[in-house]
C-alpha cells in the first residue's frame, strides 16, 4: 500500500497548448484542436516501479500509429537525486539550478524510449489505458521531481520537438527567435515559465488526489481496527462471577 504516499496526480487547464504566442503549422493535419495539449500527468507504482501517465485533451491519429496518436510527442524528464543535467533538451527550457534531471521517457504514438545523459536510448512498454497514455518504466518509488513537456512530433529531430522559426511554415511552429519548441508544459504559471525559461518540477503530494488521500485514510483506519481486535483477542480472559474452584 505504499503506492498511496508516493502516487502524484496533477491536471493541467486546458486549451493552453499555444506557448507565448505560438501558431501551429499551416499543413492541414496541424487543424485539429487540442491533440498537444496536455491535460494530465500521475505516477502511480506496479510492480514495485513507477507508471508515468499522460492525458491529452484529443488523439487524433493521421498516420495510424499503434498508440493511438500521431501528431504530439511528449517528454517526461525526472530528478532523481541532486545534480543531473539542467538543460531540457527538446522542449528548449531548463530546470531550477541543482534540480536538474538524471533519467527521461521520451513518448510517441509508436512508443516509449527511456534516456539518459550519455546512454544510448532503450525501449519502454507504452500502453494506450483510455484516455491515458502510460509508460513502464524501471525506477523504483522515490521522492523524485518531474518535468512534462508537449511538442508537435518530428521524426528527424533528436528529441522529437518540431522546431519554432518566425514566420512559421507548412511544418514549421511560427514563435519568436529561438523561444522553446515545447507547446504545453505541466505548469501552475505556464506563461512564468516561457517568460524565464525554466520549468520547475512537480513533486510527490502537491495537489494530492481526493480518491488517494481517502483511500489513504480508509487503510490506515482499517490497520486500526485490525491491531485493536488483536490486542482484544490477546487479552487474558477474566473468570466470571461465581465461577472458579469451589472448596
């Protein structure tokens, strides 16, 4: 049960899949609304290792990727210890100083990869669970940070994040000269974060999940409960009036 402390659910506002100003692509496969715009982030524990979860506003899939989605990529960077590398690298942003991150799942319509500065990427399982996306990953639970962007998905680039140029293009996101090529970021002040360039990273009990916490509530009442009947059945039991040894 000691998922319950660890679990990490967030929800992002809707509509705010834009970036400071941003226009999408001019291509018409970039009309549809909604397909970056993240929703929702959990981390949740199976198996004794973390699930990240995603959730976006809409799945359209043009090219019939087998998750289900085609047209975003999403990048899950996680501080799992202090230090660790404080550019972003995609999303175009940066951690808060000695934050920075040590492990990433970079996830696609065509699956998961699992990253780290200086290794060769691996494939992770990625699952379609309704209108969640979620990746298996390899870490145990722990106090970590996390930092989730959303960018528009380029087969030719390192990171996947489709680039940003003034004027924009067919193919091309129209934003200011070398601003982030991240579209929407898990963010309390997501205009904060494009204004300075740094995305802080969401932790293990902000904005802790009603269902969890009383959940949480209802097991330890339970453990309570279960102790208190066990002191009661270790109790010696005391004779009853008018019953024992007789002269």
């Amino acid at each position: 049960m000691i998922w319950l402390l660890l679990a990490l659910a967030l929800l992002d506002p809707a509509g705010d899949d834009r970036g400071p100003g941003y226009a999408y692509p001019t291509a018409p496969v970039y009309q549809e609304v909604g397909f970056a715009d993240l929703t929702g982030f959990e981390v949740t524990v199976q198996d004794a290792n973390l699930v990240l979860s995603v959730r976006l506003d809409r799945y359209p899939n043009p090219a019939e990727a087998p998750l289900g989605f085609s047209l975003p990529v999403i990048a899950i960077y996680v501080d799992t210890g202090p230090g660790g590398e404080e550019v972003l690298p995609g999303a175009g942003l940066r951690t808060p100083k000695g934050q920075g991150w040590e492990r990433a799942y970079l996830l696609t319509g065509w699956g998961a990869e699992a990253r780290a500065p200086g290794v060769l990427p691996r494939p992770v399982r990625a699952e379609r669970d309704g209108e969640w996306i979620r990746i298996h990953t390899d870490l145990p639970p722990g106090p970590y940070g996390y930092y989730v962007a959303v960018g528009l998905y380029d087969p030719f680039e390192p990171w996947g994040f489709r680039a940003v140029r003034p004027g924009g293009g067919p193919w091309r996101l129209e934003g200011p000269e070398a601003a982030p090529r991240a579209v929407d970021v898990l963010a309390r002040n997501q205009a904060a974060v494009y204004a300075s360039g740094v995305l802080p990273p969401a932790r293990a009990g902000l904005r802790f999940s009603l269902w969890r916490g009383a959940a949480l509530g209802l097991w330890a009442l339970g453990g309570l409960a279960l102790f208190l009947a066990f002191r009661r059945s270790r109790r010696p039991h005391e004779p009853q009036e008018g019953v024992g040894n007789r002269q």
